[in-house]
C-alpha cells in the first residue's frame, strides 16, 4: 500500500514515515500544500495523510482541491489545531478523517487500517461514467446494458482508470498500481490500454478512454457529453 505524507515539520514527517514503513507502508512525503497536491494528482495513493498548516497552500485547500478533482483516495488531516470548528472544516472539506498532533503512533497506524477497510466497503459500488457501468463488488462491467468480459489485469486497469475519472494517470503510476513488483515490458500499459479500447470504445461513437500526449491515460466523458 502506498501512502502519500503530506508534511512541512521534518521531524514529524520523518518519524511517520519510518514508523509507517516499519509497518510495510510504501511512503512517499511531499513538505508542501502545492507539491502535495501535485504528486496526489498525478499518483495513485491508497491513502493521504495531510497536515492542515502548510507552505504555498494549506491543507484545506489541497483536500478541497482533490476532491474537485473527483479523487476519491481516503485522507487522513493531522494537525496540531484542534477545536471543533477545525475538525468541522476539514471534514466539510472532503477529510474523511481527523487526528490531533500530539498523538500515540499506535493510534495513527488505527486510524489508518480503519480508513482502508472504510474505503474497500466503499469501493463496493457500482461506478457509472455515461453508459458505462462497472460493478467493484462483482467485477462485473457493462456498456449500453451489453455486458463485456475482461481478463483479470484489464479489469483492473479500468477500475483505476474510472475510480480516478478525468485525473490524467501516468504510465509510471498505472504500471506501480496494476503490476506492482512483477516483471512487465515498457510498452505494457500501451498495450492493455489498447485492448480495453477495443472491448470498452470500439464500436461506441463516444470514446471514454482518452490519451493525454505526453502525460499519460484518462477516463472521462469527452466535453459536451452529458452524464446518463
């Protein structure tokens, strides 16, 4: 699981992420609002923890921000303000989490398994983006009510895609999400992207996955299409 420290107290963030590595956490740590916020934009993340007070931009604004961005990834705020009028705010803003500094690391570690098993039950929908509808809790997908068959890694490349509509993903990331540590060429995400084409757009006029040049893959509804 990769997680995603979003920290400017170097301290804090280092103890966090040896901590969370020591409990086999992948971290990456990101000591400002803007750099954060661009790293959660462009990776795929298991989970987000976030300081509210923050250089460039603070905490709010970024989490406000990812989830205009339709980001669903979990977000854990830590910060050391806690009155309840900032605990409303943070949630309000789309945390679905909120952890007072000073806290028990044993604690935090918690919050997190909590917050991933939160988000798998989440994750038991149906996500629908135009005529597409792809069942998480089935693995089931369909297009125009025509039901289409993927193999395993496909499938997983199209919920990636769709559970991060219209965020562009990189290569780099789809590749460290779908095949992790296993052996894969560099046209490997070229290719699968490829085949999905051909089961999910090829004989549909309005093509959902789209090539952003230069930056990677997304999944959207091209502009002027309305949402079913």
């Amino acid at each position: 699981m990769k997680v995603l420290l979003v920290e400017d107290e170097p301290g804090i963030a280092s103890m966090i992420k040896r901590g969370l590595e020591e409990a086999r956490y992948s971290v990456d740590v990101a000591t400002d609002g803007q750099t954060g916020l661009d790293m959660a934009s462009l990776n795929l993340y298991g989970l987000v923890i976030l300081d509210l007070m923050l250089p460039k931009i603070d905490g709010l604004r970024v989490c406000s921000e990812l989830r205009a961005q339709r980001i669903r990834t979990p977000i854990l705020m830590l910060t050391a303000r806690d009155t309840v009028d900032d605990r409303v705010r943070g949630l309000d803003g789309g945390a679905d989490d909120y952890l007072p500094k000073p806290f028990d690391f044993k604690e935090l570690l918690a919050r997190i398994r909590a917050l991933l098993r939160r988000d798998k039950v989440h994750h038991t929908r149906t996500i629908r983006i135009g005529d597409l509808e792809i069942d998480t809790a089935q693995r089931r997908v369909t297009r125009a009510g025509v039901e289409i068959g993927l193999s395993h890694r496909e499938y997983e490349l199209l919920e990636a895609l769709a559970a991060h509509e219209s965020q562009v993903l990189t290569r780099e990331a789809i590749q460290e999400r779908i095949w992790m540590d296993e052996e894969s060429y560099s046209n490997t995400v070229d290719v699968y992207i490829g085949m999905l084409r051909k089961k999910i757009d090829a004989v549909h006029p309005v093509k959902l996955i789209q090539t952003v040049r230069g930056s990677g893959y997304t999944l959207r509804l091209p502009e002027g299409e309305e949402r079913l």
